[in-house]
C-alpha cells in the first residue's frame, strides 16, 4: 500500500529523437533509427510507405459522398490517438491529383485508431467516415478504423499463432428485458471437462463503450495470450460482458455469472472470481464489492470511482473475503484523477486494505492505459505472487489535480510533468470549431487537437509532451489565430506562439534554457545589406566570456533561415541561443561566434561576402581565416550556403545544408571546393520532408562530380523546426576542431646523441605535448605522451540503441624519417575514462613490442559501453609510450594514430 508519507510524485519517461554524435576527435554520424513497420489493417487508404511511416490516401469522390454534396469549402483530415499521450489528434490532409493524403510517423509501437473527417465551409459541420469497403472493427464507434504498430515495446499486445479461443455466448437480461451477448477468452488448452473449474475474470466496460472494445480497442486477447503461453497468468477464463444496465448489480450476478458458469468449465467458487471494468464499469465493480463484499475475490478498478460511502465495518467485511483490491488511474488529464484520489482517501479512512498501481504518467484514461492496466491486473489473480507496490516508473497521487482559473495568464500552463493547459480569450465565445496545431506529433509532425468549450472560453488539456520547444496557433473556425496571452512571439508568423517543456530527449536536452550566469549574449547587429542599399539586422550569439580583447580572433560560424523566414527564426523558433548555451556548458562546442544574418530577395553569396561577414569583422572579434569559418543553412538558406561554396570555394571551410537541394554547377571548381573545405555534412528529413527528394539528388550530384561529402543519417521528420534543431546540434560540435577523419599525427624527433629528446606533438591540437626527458631503460628509450581528449556523446533513445553500447578503438601507423621506420607496435597505451560511471570500461593497456606487447600496429580498445553506461557525454584520455631501441638513427619521425567510434549489439 502506499501510504501519505510517500506520496510524493517521481518519474520516468524517455522519448524522441537521439543521435550519437562524436564531439572533438572522432569520425562517426548520428544514428538513426524508425520504429519497425506497421501491419495495417484492411483500408486500401492506409499504406507503408517506408518503414515507421503510415501514409492515408482518400479520393476525392469518397469526400463527397460522405458529405453529400459538393460543398464551397471542405477541410478533410485523419483523426485518431496520434497526439502526446495517445491524444485524439487531426492530421490535415492536402488535395493533390485528385486524392486527399498526408503521411505520419515514425509512430509509437501499439495500437492506433482513426476515422477521416470532413468539415463543410460556413456551417463548420463534421463529419466521420470510413473507407466503405474496409471492414467495421469498432462496435461503438461505426466510422473507425484501427491498425497495429509492431515494436519491441508491444510485443505484450501482439498477436499470439497459439494463444487462446474467443467466442461469443448469449444470454437473456432480466434488466433490460432482452437477448445480451458476451464475448469470453478461454486459455490455451482449455479442457472444458476438466476437473478442476476454472477460475475466471468478469470485466465491464465504460459508458459508450460496447463490450467487444476489450478485444477491438483494448487487444485483451492478445494480451491474454502473451500472458498465457509466457505462464504469467493462471489458466483462467475471461468473460467480458455488457454492463449498460440500470441495475448493473442484478446484471452481474443474475445474467452475465450464470450464462458464464452454465456455457464454460468455470469456477463458482467467490475465491476463483475477480472483476474489474473501465469507467463506469469499474465503479460497478467497486459497487458490488462494497454491497456483495466475499462475491469476488478479486476487484480491480480501471479509471473507476466510488460514490457510496464506506464505513469502518464494512471496510472489515471486504477485508475478510477479498483477496486483491488494486486501484489503476492515467495521469492528470484522466477524467476519473480527482476520483481516484477521494477513492484512495475513503478508502485510507474506513481501512480498506487495497493496492495502488500509481499514477500511469504516459497515458490519461484511454486505451493505452487501460491496456496496462489489464496486463498488470490478470497477471496477480488466484494466487500469483506478485509486488504490491505501483508498476515501475509510476507516480505517487498526492491529492486532487486542479488547474488553473479561467483567464489565467501567461499561456499555456505546463505542469512539472509536462502536462499542458491552453485556453482562449472570451473572443472565440461564439466559434463552432476552435483547435491548436503545433508540432506535437511523431518527430515534429504538426496535429490539431480541438479544444472544448468552457464557459465563454476554450481550453485544452494534453500531455504528458516530449521535452522540447514548441510552436502553436488557434485554428478558430479554420481561420489562424494568435494566442495573444503568451507573450512570445514569431516575427515571420505573426500567428505562432512557442513554449517550452523541460523533459528527456534530445530536445529536451538542448533546448532548454541554461541559468542566466551560464548563458551566452544575444545581440543585435546592422549591416547595410546590397538590396537597395536599406538597413538589415543581425542576431549574434556570442559565448559565455566573450572577450573583444583576448589575443586570438574567435572562430564565426554563419547561420541561415530558410524560405518565408528572417534573420529572427533561428531565435524566436529554433531556440539557436539556447542550443548553443547548452553545447557551450556540457563542452561540446569551442568558444565562436554565431551571425544569423537575413537572406531575403538578394544575391546571397554576395550579400554574405560583402555585407554581412565584414559587419561581423568589424563588429565582433572575429576570425576572417576561412579555415576558421563556418556556413549553414536549412532549406533555402541550405540553397544559398551550398550556392555560396561552388562560387567561392575556401572561403569557409565547414559548410552544411538541414534540408538541403540544389547542385554543383557545371563550371564549379571541385578540386578547389574539396581544398578548400575541412566538413562538407549534409542533413535531411525522412520522405515526410518535402525536400527529401532534390536531397537525394544533392547527394547523387555530388558523389557524380566527386565532392567530398558527409550524408548524415536521415533524421525523421518533416520539413520542420525539430529537424533543424537535431541537425544543428550534431553539426555545431563537428566545427573548428581537429579532423581525424585520416587519424591524429604524431611525430617524434630522435636528436643526435645517447640521450635525444623525444617531443610528441599532435597537429591541430595547440602546442602539442611537451613531454618529459627520455628514460634510458637499458636496452630502448622510453617517451611518454597523451592521447587528445577524446569524448563520445550518446543520445540515442533505449529503441535506437537496443541492448547494445559503444566502443572506441585506435591504431597505429608506422612513424618513418628519410627510409627509416620504426614500426606501430613500439606505440603502446593505457586508456583511461575521464567521466567514470557505471558501465563505462577503459580498455585493456596495451605494451609496446618492446615490452612484449603488440603495440597499436592492431587495434587497441580505448574504452567500451554497455546498455547501463552508454547514455550522455564521456571523456577518454590514454597515457602514450613510445619505445626505440637505444640504436634507433637520429631524425625526425612521422606518424598517425586514427580512432574509431563504432555501435555494438
């Protein structure tokens, strides 16, 4: 049980995009993965376009015939629990070719069900149709469809080749004066002559809710049937029957208990019983337990409540013939919240002896949850042993949820478990229809979920959101509008509002803001741009510290917006401040400087060269070394960055592209481009990125006319902020640092002399490394040096990585000096982990030849990761030996040592 002292909420939840990114001295790019395809069901307008990616198709034809007449203005979407938290969402559908289609995902493993929709111009009317020659699969709900999304994750609710029968009986309610019918799970190898009765479990559904959506909505025989060949559960039967009754007591025990005892080989005993429902149902179970207490042994409560009171001696009645009462609730957006916790006090307070699953913080009171809760609740009846304490990762309930009042200030509310509250003016208090679309959806995909009327306001709660930013607008009788109580602000879509979620996830990680004395400046600076000579504007982003006067210029990174954008985007949307505060402090990033100038309506390569870079020169101490220039874009700022570096190649040495087009022209100079550039990196949505395509192309052109290039792994998404944001994160800590793509150099000076000074220096990594006079040690001499820091940052979500880690390898190449060498086994090392934690192993030292090793001429392990240890930022460090025999000829000698950043399963 849980008692008040431990009533205090925790979580665990971990979502979204990751990658793997290298920071400072490795070659290796993000990883990125899609959640395993769908198995659709029977709708023709449903397909697998690429993997994790669902695609809805609705002809046009099919539109009007489910409106019914050809109406001046139609809106079609798909609607189902795509949204945060299993949400009923809107996916707007475009008309082109005659067809209405969109694509979403990479979706969640589960199952999801939809309807298509229709808004007719003018009256606002909605309406919900269905693909007509696709099967009917949800009783209640005539207009929707359902499809099942296979993963790892719900392995628990898929289908079972072996698994138990479901078949439907019949029966006769004296309540409602009619023929009922159930539907009933019987085990695998259910032996209807068995002696022993089998025990059996009766569960009711919610108001609105048909009995078959325990099977339809809820897979409770897929579930059933994980359990059972698993040998989780007791062989037991399930009865799921029709509770839609004025007297659901009477049902229970006089219609649906005996049609089940007289069709099935099961147990009438009150011990070999237990009940449990959803809603309604549920309080219908509480209910007979405190009238009938001993009928069932076992009661489970699904988003339930209790309206009747208990007293101190009927508490003591249900504690003496029950065996189980366990308690299940969604997270604050459950409508039974508040009822679960008057529950849990009436039930501390008369001393009913019951068990609390916890708050389920994913999921409010919808079939996600309920699913759980089903698979929770089967697997600890008759007799299984089982902790009592809440599912892992639950919350504790530490009294009612309230929410704000009407006309609460600034908007929205987000609550410390990313729960999040809107609401309107009283402007709207005349609308029919009033919805929010921002970018909610799977990987950044914009959804509109509608609002509901309260009062003459409009509000909406949903969550628990991913952590991240997020942008939104009213969609108020589908006309845009601004939510004018939140203060942000989008200069290129006056409409759009953001706010932030603090949460896991990559997003979440980096878009956060950091404490003030942590953060970087923003500021503004003017430059006279090349269009009509007028006056344009900057954002600069300068690092913590920032100092005009230190004697080296800071290295420039130029980013840019894209297509109906302006300078203004990256800070107002893409919260480029705050990614660069949060790479700056975790140091994944060296000190620069960042100009976010403004592309519009001219001839870029020239704005950039001639207007833009020499404000920031003379502005800002910056670099004007192209070897300490960086040049960026998404979309059509990708366009102009690309343009940039065919025209003048070496004029940047980093350039990238977030959603990148375009090619070489025939007259660009490619020896030149390749140079002249150290990091030519390439980023893209998945198909749902309109540019995915002419990225594609990019590509081919480039590898066609031999530009030296990296294609980072597609990361998925649409044309989006949240594409932009995770390529701007993998891109920025690849700039101004060492290249050992071709290995880290080494070289060692053998003076004339017994006693000749070995200096080890590492090129591009400062001074190099001043090492101490030679050991003499007899027969060799021994230099000792260190290996660069090296740090691997891993972000990837536990789906990404599966039960695998990392690991980081080096090798050696031979050091040579006028025709002599002396091999790679006379280099050793002794890896170290700087950042030490659980799971994070340094590997083996490795001697030299000359100490009976092999030395680095094979690969070495520098450290490795497993599942528990992989996730975050580690540092890496190794202590260098070199030996030469004491007779090695004098001179200068070359060398590398290349390291390797590599997955493991």
């Amino acid at each position: 049980m849980i008692d008040e002292q431990t009533r205090r909420r925790r979580r665990v939840r971990s979502r979204s995009w990751a990658a793997l990114t290298t920071a400072a001295a490795l070659t290796a790019g993000g990883l990125l993965m899609a959640p395993a395809a769908s198995a659709a069901g029977e709708d023709s307008w449903l397909s697998s376009p690429a993997e994790g990616l669902h695609r809805f198709t609705v002809p046009a034809s099919a539109v009007q015939a489910a409106v019914g007449t050809t109406p001046a203005a139609v809106a079609v979407a798909v609607e189902g629990n795509f949204g945060p938290g299993g949400t009923w969402s809107q996916l707007n559908l475009g008309l082109n070719n005659g067809n209405y289609s969109a694509t979403l995902g990479p979706l969640e493993p589960g199952l999801y069900y939809y309807q298509f929709e229709a808004t007719i111009g003018g009256t606002e009317q909605l309406v919900g149709f269905r693909n007509p020659a696709s099967p009917q699969e949800v009783t209640s709900q005539p207009t929707w469809n359902t499809f099942f999304v296979d993963g790892e994750s719900a392995d628990w609710l898929a289908d079972v080749p072996a698994g138990g029968q479901l078949e439907t009986i019949s029966y006769d309610s004296t309540v409602a004066g009619a023929e009922r019918s159930a539907l009933v799970w019987t085990p695998p190898s259910y032996d209807a002559d068995r002696a022993e009765p089998y025990p059996v479990l009766y569960l009711l559904p919610d108001a609105g809710q048909s009995h078959r959506e325990w099977t339809e909505l809820g897979r409770a025989a897929q579930i059933l049937d994980n359990l059972a060949v698993e040998g989780e559960i007791e062989p037991m039967v399930v009865v799921m029957g029709d509770g839609d009754s004025s007297d659901a007591r009477a049902e229970v025990l006089d219609n649906i208990v005996p049609a089940a005892e007289e069709a099935f080989n099961v147990s009438a005993e009150p011990t070999d019983r237990a009940i449990a429902g959803i809603g309604r149902g549920a309080s219908q179970a509480l209910n007979l337990l405190v009238t009938d207490p001993g009928e069932f042994a076992h009661v489970g409560s699904f988003s339930g409540g209790l309206t009747s009171s208990v007293s101190a001696a009927k508490a003591a009645q249900i504690n003496a013939a029950t065996d189980l009462v366990r308690l299940y609730v969604g997270n604050s957006t459950d409508p039974a919240y508040n009822r679960t916790a008057a529950l849990l006090d009436k039930f501390d307070a008369a001393g009913v002896e019951y068990q609390f699953d916890g708050v389920n913080p994913d999921a409010g009171g919808i079939w996600e949850s309920w699913q759980e809760n089903l698979h929770d609740f089967a697997s600890r009846l008759f007799g299984a042993d089982q902790d009592a304490g809440p599912s892992e990762g639950h919350l504790e309930l530490d009294g009612p949820h309230s929410l704000p009042a009407p006309g609460f200030t600034p908007t929205p509310f987000v609550d410390e478990n990313g729960i999040v509250t809107f609401e309107t003016g009283t402007e709207y208090a005349n609308a029919k229809n009033v919805t929010i679309w921002a970018n909610w959806g799977p990987s950044g995909n914009w959804l509109r979920i509608p609002m509901v009327k309260q009062g003459d306001r409009w509000r909406l709660t949903l969550g628990p959101l991913d952590g991240g930013s997020y942008y939104y607008k009213f969609v108020v009788d589908r006309v845009d509008k601004k939510d004018t109580s939140n203060p942000t602000k989008v200069t290129s879509e006056p409409n759009w509002s953001t706010f932030f979620v603090a949460g896991p996830g990559i997003r979440g990680e980096y878009t956060g803001d950091v404490p003030a004395e942590q953060r970087g400046a923003v500021s503004t600076m003017a430059y006279t741009s090349t269009a009509g000579e007028q006056q344009r504007s900057a954002h600069v982003w300068t690092p913590p510290g920032y100092d005009a006067e230190r004697a080296a210029a800071y290295p420039v990174f130029y980013l840019q917006h894209g297509g109906g954008q302006t300078w203004t985007d990256w800070i107002e949307v893409g919260r480029a401040a705050q990614i660069f505060d949060n790479l700056y402090r975790k140091g994944d990033i060296v000190p620069m400087v960042v100009v976010m100038g403004n592309g519009n309506g001219v001839d870029f390569p020239k704005e950039l060269l001639e207007r833009i870079v020499p404000a920031a020169e003379n502005a800002y101490h910056v670099s004007s070394d192209p070897a300490q220039r960086a040049l960026a874009g998404l979309s059509m700022g990708s366009g102009q960055a690309l343009s940039t570096l065919w025209a003048h190649p070496g004029k940047f040495a980093y350039v990238s592209g977030f959603s990148a087009f375009g090619a070489p022209p025939a007259n660009a100079d490619i020896e030149a481009i390749n140079a002249g550039t150290k990091l030519l990196r390439i980023y893209s949505g998945d198909l749902q990125d309109f540019t995915y395509q002419p990225t594609l192309s990019l590509i081919a052109a480039m590898e066609e006319r031999g530009v030296n290039h990296e294609f980072a792994p597609l990361i998925p998404g649409p044309h989006s902020w949240d594409v932009w944001q995770k390529a701007l994160i993998d891109f920025a800590p690849r700039l101004f640092k060492a290249d050992t793509s071709a290995g880290i150099p080494i070289e060692a000076t053998i003076a004339e002399g017994e006693n000749g000074v070995l200096a080890l220096t590492v090129a591009d990594f400062g001074d190099g490394v001043t090492l101490s006079e030679p050991e003499n040690a007899g027969d060799r001499l021994r230099f000792t040096g260190a290996l660069p820091e090296v740090t691997v940052s891993d972000s990837r979500t536990a789906q990404q990585a599966g039960v695998g880690g990392w690991a980081v390898s080096g090798q050696a190449d031979a050091f040579t000096s006028t025709g002599q060498t002396v091999g790679a086994d006379h280099l050793g090392w002794t890896p170290q982990v700087l950042t030490p934690r659980p799971g994070l192993t340094a590997g083996a030292p490795v001697a030299t030849v000359m100490s009976g090793g092999s030395g680095l001429d094979t690969p070495g392990r520098l450290a490795s990761a497993d599942r528990e240890g992989r996730f975050g930022s580690a540092k890496l460090g190794a202590a260098l030996s070199l030996e030469v025999p004491v007779d090695t000829q004098p001179g200068t000698y070359t060398g590398k040592i290349t390291v390797s950043l590599f997955p493991v399963d």
